[in-house]
C-alpha cells in the first residue's frame, strides 16, 4: 500500500505541484481513507520527502544506464533528453519551486544530489567531451557544470520566467541549445546538429 501511496502522491504532485494537492486529494483519488495515508506517512513532508529521495534513486539509475549505453557524450546527452520528455512534459513548471519554499528538507536531499552527484557526472562528461574533440578544453569544467545546473534550475524558477509561454520541455531544450554551441568545437558542433535534427 505505501508503494502505491507513494506513486499516487507523485504523480498529483508532479502535475499539479505540491503546495495544492491535499492528502485528501492522494487519498480520494486511490479510493482509500486519509487514515490509511497516514499509517505509512506521518505527514505530508514525510511524503514530499519520500517522493524526491524515491526521484533521486530513479535519476541514479538513469544515470548509470546512460554511462553504460552512450560512450559518446553528445548521444548521450540527446538520449537523456529523450527519456525525460514525457516526465518534464507533464511536469507542473512550480514544482522545484515550490519545494524549495515550503519543504526545506526534501529541498535539502535535492540540492546535495545535484552536488554531490549530478556535479561530479557533468564534470566527467565535459571532460570526456574535450578529449575525443567535441567539446572546447579551455573552460574550467567546474564552471561549465554548475552554469548548466544553474541553468536547468532557472527554467523552475516562476520570478526568472513569469511570463514564459514556452512548455518546460522547450525551455529546457532551447537553453540546452544555447549552453551547448558555447562549448563545441566545430567537429563537435557537427556531430551535435546530426543528433539535433534527428530529435525533430
């Protein structure tokens, strides 16, 4: 039961962001009591933070899927814009945000992921990048990784983008776009366009 509790909650939550949807919104739509819910989570902070930390083992493996099927970076790359589309389509643009000002604690497992983890993987994949050629080696790659992070995370951010007419996935490709053609070289850029127009 917690495992479909959980699903449930992220799900409304993923769609609808976390500030709206109630317990009693998870549990009308399981056709279970509120009782129920809170068996398995004392509150709803623990479920936003079960949610994000159950986000993070599947971000984890996505990851390491990815290193272990694209040795090419640039593919990669594409790749995994390709198996988060249906995610960030569907995804309520405030979600981030909203975690971030009313749940410190599952913000807080957030942020150390994406510094403990995501940090380190761009880093050596920039690295990767600029020793087969694709990537320019004249950038500090500790920069590089925490622009494109930085740059990822604004596109949550409603007070950066409040009148954005742009679904979230667009956004995140159009600036995807922009951060890339700063760093390739013209042989990567090559290779980065075959892949592009590809994804159209």
């Amino acid at each position: 039961m917690k495992s479909r509790i959980l699903e449930k909650g992220t799900e409304l939550f993923f769609r609808y962001g976390v500030k709206t949807v109630t317990m009693d919104a998870i549990a009308s739509d399981l056709g279970i009591s509120k009782k129920t819910i809170y068996q398995h989570f004392p509150d709803k902070d623990s479920m936003v933070y079960e949610v994000v930390k159950n986000f993070i083992e599947l971000d984890v493996a996505k990851w390491e899927e990815l290193d272990r099927l694209y040795s090419n970076v640039i593919e990669k790359m594409f790749k995994s814009f390709e198996m988060t589309k249906d995610l960030l389509t569907q995804m309520n643009p405030r979600l981030l945000f909203e975690i971030q000002k009313y749940f410190p604690a599952a913000f807080e497992l957030f942020t150390n992921h994406g510094e403990k983890y995501i940090h380190s993987n761009l880093i050596a994949d920039f690295k990767k990048g600029a020793q087969f050629g694709y990537f320019r080696s004249d950038i500090d790659f500790e920069l590089l990784a925490r622009l494109r992070m930085a740059e990822v995370n604004l596109a949550f951010n409603p007070d950066f983008f409040p009148n954005n007419k742009l679904p979230l996935f667009e956004t995140q490709m159009v600036l995807m776009d922009v951060f890339m053609r700063g760093i390739l070289t013209e042989n990567g850029l090559t290779l980065y366009t075959s892949y592009q127009n590809n994804l159209k």
